[in-house]
C-alpha cells in the first residue's frame, strides 16, 4: 500500500495525455490515468517493486505528460527506442536505468506491467527478431497497474 508520494507535479492536461496516447496509438488504462492526474511525475513511498524472475527494481520517478519536462514520457521512449520492443511502452524510471512499462503486446484488453532492462536489451538488428528481443529484455511485474500499484514495497534492510 502506498504511504505517500514525493516530487509530485502539476497535473497534466486531458490535451496533453491525449496527445501521447494518439501518438503512440494506444489508450491507457483508466487507473492509470487517475493515478497520472493526482501523482504526475511522482515518486511512490513504498517504491520497490518484484518480477516474476525475482528481480527488484526501485521506481525513481513516474513519466511526466509535459512535454517541456525532462521525464517527458515520449522523449524517454525515444531514447530508449532501439532496445524496446514492439508494444512496450515505459511509464516510470527505475533508480538504475530501467523503466517500468505497459506491454499492450499481450492479448489482454488492458496492457500487462512489465520491467524493461537495458542491461539485456538488445536490438532486433542484434537478435534477429522481436520475440528474441522480448524475451531478453522484459520481465513481468503485474497484470494491471493496480495490481503493480499494490505490490510495491519498502526493502527489508
């Protein structure tokens, strides 16, 4: 359960969410817009989140919707776009590079919540296809976002 958020700016326009996900062609879900309105560009306290794999993460920050931000959602998937997967968009960075993302790939209606390493995210040109680009560089957190949201957790140290 989230205790309280930190750093968190103003909130972003219909205007400007729109404008990402006609972009992107993608429509995110409602949870996460909600979450997006009340917390843009925060950071969660708990903010550690698990794999599949056992992997942890530590949510630096989620992805601001101002396109005039440094964490400007679109400019950060354009950084990163060479090593991300078809479907696979980033929406908080973690404390050591790596973002968490939806995965609108899966069959689901809503995308699943998944890690995206750039440690081992190679390029397609790299790997010779997408589903081997996939599956070295993301890592399944949750099935929704809150599902994601609820899991998060302080470190036990």
């Amino acid at each position: 359960m989230i205790k309280e958020w930190v750093h968190v700016q103003a909130p972003p326009t219909e205007k400007d969410i729109q404008a990402v996900e006609q972009y992107l062609d993608v429509q995110f879900p409602k949870d996460y817009i909600a979450c997006v309105t009340t917390y843009h560009g925060g950071r969660p306290r708990p903010s550690l989140c698990k794999t599949e794999t056992d992997d942890e993460a530590i949510i630096n920050q989620f992805l601001s919707f101002d396109p005039k931000g440094d964490s400007y959602i679109l400019n950060s998937k354009e950084n990163i776009q060479e090593g991300l997967p078809d479907g696979v968009i980033p929406i908080a960075a973690t404390a050591c590079g790596d973002y968490i993302c939806f995965d609108y790939y899966t069959e689901n209606t809503e995308p699943i919540i998944v890690l995206w390493s750039h440690e081992t995210a190679p390029s397609e040109y790299e790997c010779g296809s997408q589903a081997e680009m996939r599956n070295a560089s993301i890592f399944k957190i949750a099935d929704t976002f809150d599902e994601f949201l609820n899991g998060l957790y302080f470190s036990k140290d």
